[in-house]
C-alpha cells in the first residue's frame, strides 16, 4: 500500500523526472525541509465521487516522497489539474532516486510522521489504499450523454465496471449516482438494464454491476448531462487482494497484526481452475499466527471471495462473498 516507483535502468538515472498530477486536486502540504523520514515531501488531495465514500464522495492524501524539487508554483492550497507538472522525482532523505508513492485513505494520518511501518496493526493498515490501484480503477471512462423528455439513450456496455464509481455530470459539478438521484437530476426510472429480451429498473443502485455485453438505458431530469462509467483496467489484483484480506478481519478484534510482506500467490489451483489464489499472515493479539485467504476471479478480477484460518476453532472459515461495488 505504499509502492516504491524506480526507472527501468534502476540507480539514479530517473533523478529529475517530472511528475504529474493524477486528476483535480490541491496541495495539502508542501515540505521542503530535507530529511530522514522522507527527504522532500508533497501530499495532493484529490476526491472523487464514490458511493461508499463519506456523502457519495472519497476524499485521499496522496504522498510524493524524496523529490528533489517542486514545479513552478506548486505551493499549500493551490490547485492542480490532471496532467500538471507538480514535482521532480529524486533521492532526498538519503535514499537512491525514487518515487515512494502512498495513498492516504484517513485524515487522521499524520502529514509529519510516517506509521507505514511492517509488521502494521490491522488499524493503521486500513488507512492506507495502493495509489495505483485507485487510478487504474478509473483511467479508462466510458461517458453517454443522457437523453431527457421521456427519452432514454440505450448503450450496450463494454467491460464490467461497478455502479459504486459512476457518476452523473452536469453544469460542471459531478455526483455519484445514488447522489445525482437525491438531488433530482435523475430518478429511479432513468436507469435500465436489459435481461433476455425484457427492461428492468434499476433500483439498487449500491448494489447493481454493469456488466460486459448487457444493454443499459439511462434519461435524465436536466439537460446536458452525462453518465460516466469508469471501467477497472485490474492491472493491480495484488493490492485488491491484500485489501480485501485486511478487510476480511478488520471487524475480528482478535486479529491484531499484518505483515504485507508474508502475501503471496499461486495462480491458478488446477489447469481448469478459474480462480486466482492470494494469501497472507496475520498475528492474533495474543501472537499467534492466522492466515486470511483471497479468490479473485480470472475472467472477472471484481468477483472476490475471502477465508480465513480460525486457530481457536482449528478450521478454515466459509468463503465469504465479497461485495463487487468496494473497491477500496
């Protein structure tokens, strides 16, 4: 979760590189005081609409470690634009030229000081998320303008992609779909989907999937407005995977230890087997250890299932379904 970019020729030759931002953002704190713990920092916050994020939205810090200098301007709160030049990749604090790069999903994260430290508590590890997960989830965008006065734009749709990332735009703001309906720029009855030869509505919109080859029809309340659907490239089914087992215990308090470092992964079971297999070692508070499984799906990477060891019952737990909308 937190990830160490480094050139293809390795050493220092990447000193200098630019960096860019990922998507609008504005600089959170900019550190240009030269130390061990990080050397030059920059934390860019960026948001998103998601629906399993605080009001439909999922607001993270994300931490450029080592840089050897700044872009023109770039200073606390000032906002940045997809494609902007923020900084330059370098080797401050002490450490050969490279990007540490983390994604810090909790506020409460400390800008001075750094907890990314193995073995981590369960606790601290959720405050993370790997920063190319998050935008290797949403680089690629399919965008339909939405009809209106009782028409509907009807789309067949390419790749599977969760409704928990789409989001309505209109007049230059953007909202989760759960959100673009609350606030009246669409209803229930302007999202449908077809299935063998018949349209349904599509009501639950937390738990619905647009799913690859399936028709879909969207109208709108406002006009001008478009449906953005990002489609997951699942270029990173390892962080998906440690998450969800960090995920699988985060409510068990007798888990009390991770160590990222223990993962592992066998791919696939069988030769016709069509499930990937990930694993990693926890500790129980007591310092026992316990292992958390993860079962990603090979044609599908969404469709995720998790187990865990049980010590004190001395058996494996039932696979868990996990649901395809948390993505984070």
């Amino acid at each position: 979760m937190g990830e160490d970019w480094n050139g293809n020729c390795g050493g220092d030759t990447d000193a200098g590189y630019p960096l860019f931002a990922i998507a609008d953002g504005k600089v959170s704190w900019k550190d240009d005081v030269n130390n061990s713990a990080g050397g030059y920092k920059l934390y860019i916050r960026y948001s998103f609409p998601y629906a399993h994020g605080s009001n439909g939205v999922q607001t993270w810090d994300s931490g450029y470690f080592h840089l050897n200098g700044f872009a023109s301007g770039i200073g606390n709160g000032v906002t940045v634009y997809p494609g902007q030049e923020v900084a330059y990749l370098g080797g401050t604090g002490g450490w050969p030229a490279h990007l540490h790069w983390e994604g810090q999903w909790d506020s409460s994260v400390s800008l001075t000081e750094n907890s990314y430290k193995n073995p981590l508590t369960v606790s601290e590890a959720l405050k993370y998320r790997a920063p190319s997960l998050v935008v290797d989830d949403r680089r690629d965008e399919i965008v339909y303008s939405a009809a209106t006065g009782g028409y509907y734009t009807i789309f067949t749709m390419s790749g599977n992609a969760p409704s928990s990332t789409a989001y309505i735009e209109w007049n230059n703001e953007r909202k989760s779909l759960k959100k673009a309906i609350e606030a009246g720029w669409m209803d229930v009855h302007h999202l449908l989907y077809e299935n063998g030869g018949s349209w349904y509505y599509y009501y639950d919109i937390d738990n619905n999937f647009f799913e690859n080859g399936r028709q879909y029809a969207v109208s709108s309340n406002v006009s001008g407005s478009t449906l953005h659907i990002p489609v997951p490239r699942n270029n990173y089914q390892d962080d998906r995977a440690r998450l969800d087992m960090i995920r699988a215990v985060e409510n068990d308090p007798r888990f009390a230890e991770v160590n990222v470092n223990t993962y592992g992964k066998e791919a696939p079971w069988s030769v016709d087997s069509a499930w990937d297999i990930h694993w990693m070692q926890f500790k129980f508070s007591d310092g026992r250890t316990a292992y958390v499984n993860q079962l990603t799906n090979r044609s599908n990477p969404l469709m995720r299932n998790t187990a865990y060891y049980d010590p004190d019952l001395g058996q494996w737990t039932s696979w868990q379904w996990l649901d395809w909308n948390q993505l984070y």
